[in-house]
C-alpha cells in the first residue's frame, strides 16, 4: 500500500506551472511550441530558469 505524500509546511513546494502557463510564456518569447502535445524539457527548463529569475511578489 502506498503512503499519501506528506503535507504541511516542511512538504510544501512552489505550485507546479501548467502546460498551459508554459506555453503561453513561451510563445510570448518567441520559441516555437506547439499548441497540444509534449513540451520540450528545453522550454519547459528556460520557462522555470526565467521564472526564478523573476522578483517575489510582495504581500
């Protein structure tokens, strides 16, 4: 029988993007994708190295 995964604070991790949010992040830099299917690991790698590179919201 498999373990439900932890939760909590010590278990909490930044909300997972989308596909969705992936695709329109990259096609707004530009980068072909297409509109169903796979996301290359390429994109999907620039889409989160872009993204930490953004300010904490404040509040």
């Amino acid at each position: 029988m498999k373990k439900a995964p932890a939760t909590g604070a010590a278990g909490t991790a930044p909300a997972k993007a989308t596909t969705k949010e992936i695709r329109e992040w990259a096609i707004g830099e530009g980068r072909k994708v297409s509109f169903r299917g796979r996301i290359s690991a390429a994109i999907v790698r620039a889409f989160h190295g872009a993204a930490a590179k953004l300010p904490l919201p404040l509040g």
